[in-house]
C-alpha cells in the first residue's frame, strides 16, 4: 500500500502521467509554522531537468496545498498537497505495454493488478511518486528543527566513486546546513567532477549507473524507540524501502560491524558534561532499536536506473514471445543525485513518527 505510519500518516497517490501527484499527511502537531519558500526549495533539489546527471522531463514540482495550513501555519487537520503533472511523453510507452522493461515493475506491476495498472512514465512505481515524499519530509523536518533536530544527506557513492564518510561522532552544523541546500550533495565536492563523467560516461554508452546515499540525523535526544519490530532501524528502513530502487540499508558501521571483534566495534561510554555519549559511533545512534542521543547514520543502496537506452531482450506478452526491447523516453542516468533529498525526506517523516509515538513531539 503506499500509506505509511501510525501516528503520523502519509497517504501517497497519482501516477507519473496522470493528472496529477500528491501526499495526505495526518496527525501533524497544529500551530507548526511553515515556511513554504523553504519547502520550494527542498522540492527544486529533486525536481528533474536541471542537469545531465538527471532525466530531462521538466517538471516544476509545484505543490498546491488544497487543506491543513492556514496563514502557513498547520492546523491539524489532513494536510493534502497536489502536484500537477506537466511535462509528460506518454507515447514514449507505447511499447512497454505488452513488453516489460528489465529491472523496472512493468511485469510485476502488471501481474499484481492484472494489466489494468498504469505503465505510463512507470505509473504509481515511478520516481515521480518521490515529490510528494519530499514535500512530506520538508514538512516534518522543520517541525524537527524546531525541536533541535537536523538531517543531512549525501551521495556517498556513485559506481566505485567515493564521498567522504560523515565522522559518525560529530557533524558540524555547517555541513548539515550545506548538505541540506544544495542539489549535487558531496562532503568532499572535489568529488563532483569525476562522479559527473562517471555519470555521463554510462549515459553515452546507453547504460545507467548505481550508488549509496549516506544520512545522518543529529540531535534526536536518547530513548526514542522501541524493542524488536517497532525500533528506529525498523521504522526508518520500512519508510526508505518505500523509495523506489533503494535495494539496502544499514546502520553505523552496518555489515563492516560483521567482520570486527566486539573489542573492535563496541562504543565506549563517556561523560561530555552531564550527557552520557560514546566515544565512537560504530552503533550508529542506535541500540536494541532506541537512540542513544549519539547522531543516527544509515546508508541505503540504489541499483542503477532500470531504464537503459541499449536493447536488451524480454517478453512481449500479448504474443507470448521472447522479443527485443529498445526504451523510449528521459530517463536518470543515475537515481543518487536526485534521491538524496528523498532519502533525508524519508527519515524526517521517519523521526516525526519516531517522537510522536515515544510521546516526545508535542512541545
Ligand atoms: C528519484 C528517482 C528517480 C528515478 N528515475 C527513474 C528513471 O528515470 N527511469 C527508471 O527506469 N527508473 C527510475 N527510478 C527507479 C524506478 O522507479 C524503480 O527502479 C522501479 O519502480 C522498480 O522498483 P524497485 O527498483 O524498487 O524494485 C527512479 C527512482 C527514484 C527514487
């Protein structure tokens, strides 16, 4: 289903070609001020057409807010936010109808729903269905800030191209503040160009190109969270497993944790003042599914864009014959760039539901 939450819920819906896209948000705190420029400018950083490493489909993502604000300021009642869709091609999908796109949910989608869902621009799998996300997230992230609550993202890597790691222990708020404006997020930026021609590399050889998206949420205070299936490492990964193509998740120093000696990877106590932290962060803010007040790191892993220009070979199932499939259409030579600000939008949605049901988010 694409509604996510118990305290916070998120009702995502539209189709990439439809009319439009949109998000419901219930059981916000009333009283939120809101400020919409802001919320424009986390919407422009994964709007498309803005550079090669991105599809050219232009869209302005401009969202309507039809209920719940007023004065932007939130009153409590379901916040809907539309997005009209503008800039769409659908002739462009003509002939994924019958035969399906390798790594994409053409085929999957069209088992489950029998054919009758919407294969046009992806329909409901597409990445499209990834703004109203950020809308919802830059929502919760300046209800968090205002509870000394920060999130920041980066593209960590990018095929075998690496970023700089956030230092798990401390993050300056320079960077978190940097980090959370731009639109090619690199702690390290001289990165930049080499991960560009990487990029452009595999655009030109008709291909695609995965990579990681590193996130940390500083501030979030100790004892949120719960035991075994309602833990933050499970609410946070069942939010960013809601964003397209994401394949992996982990925490702190997450499968590296497997091949240390407890010696190696156990985060000593100390005191800084009267705050109990630890002297590392290999457990990444997290332990037995609660915060331990030390910043939270996770990492998620995006496969490469499905939708490659090269001919490759599947099924056209009106015929019930294998057959060759070139695909049509703007697509993202690589997903990284565009779905940092998703994936800091999934986690600021993810640590609002956090504090709502540890009772911590009403002021
Ligand atoms: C921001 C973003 C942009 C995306 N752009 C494209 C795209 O241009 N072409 C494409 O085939 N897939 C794109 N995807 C990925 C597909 O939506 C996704 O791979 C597909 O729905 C199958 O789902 P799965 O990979 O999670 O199994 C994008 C994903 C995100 C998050």
């Amino acid at each position: 289903m694409s509604s996510w939450g118990n305290e916070i819920k998120i009702s995502i819906f539209g189709e990439s070609h439809g009319n439009g896209i949109g998000v419901v948000l219930d059981g916000l705190p009333s009283g939120e001020k809101l400020d919409m420029e802001e919320i424009y400018k986390q919407m422009a950083r994964r709007a498309p057409g803005r550079d090669k490493t991105a599809t050219p489909r232009l869209e302005k993502d401009f969202p309507e807010i039809l209920s719940g604000v007023l004065n932007d300021t939130t009153t409590g009642a379901p916040l809907c936010a539309v997005i009209r869709n503008t800039n769409t091609r659908s002739q462009d999908y003509g002939n994924v109808l019958s035969c399906p796109r390798p790594g994409h949910a053409d085929y999957t989608g069209y088992v489950r729903y029998h054919g009758f869902n919407d294969i046009r621009g992806g329909g409901h799998f597409s990445g499209r269905l990834t703004a109203p996300l950020v809308f919802a997230g830059a929502v919760c992230r300046q209800i968090l800030s205002r509870r000394g609550i920060f999130i920041a993202a980066h593209i960590a890597s990018v095929g075998n191209i690496k970023d700089s790691t956030f230092d798990p222990v401390s993050i300056p708020s320079q960077l978190i503040e940097r980090l959370s404006s731009v639109s090619f997020g690199l702690i390290d930026t001289s990165k930049e160009e080499s991960m560009r021609e990487l990029i452009e590399q595999c655009r030109l050889a008709q291909d695609s190109i995965g990579g990681t998206v590193e996130c940390a949420i500083v501030g979030i205070p100790a004892g949120v969270g719960s035991p075994m299936f309602d833990g933050v490492e499970n609410v946070i990964s069942s939010i960013v497993f809601g964003i397209p193509a994401v394949k992996g998740i982990e925490f702190g120093a997450g499968f590296d944790a497997a091949q240390m000696k407890g010696s190696q990877n156990n985060d000593e106590f100390c005191y800084s003042g009267d705050k109990v932290v630890t002297r590392t962060n290999n457990h990444g803010g997290i332990l037995g599914g609660i915060t331990s007040g030390m910043p939270v790191i996770f990492r998620a892993a995006f496969k490469p864009t499905p939708s490659i220009s090269a001919e490759q070979k599947t099924v056209d199932l009106t015929s019930g014959k294998d057959t060759t499939l070139f695909i049509n259409g703007r697509h993202d030579p690589c997903i990284v760039p565009r779905a940092v600000p998703v994936v800091e939008a999934a986690a600021a949605v993810a640590v609002t539901e956090l504090l709502a049901r540890s009772q911590m988010l009403n002021k």
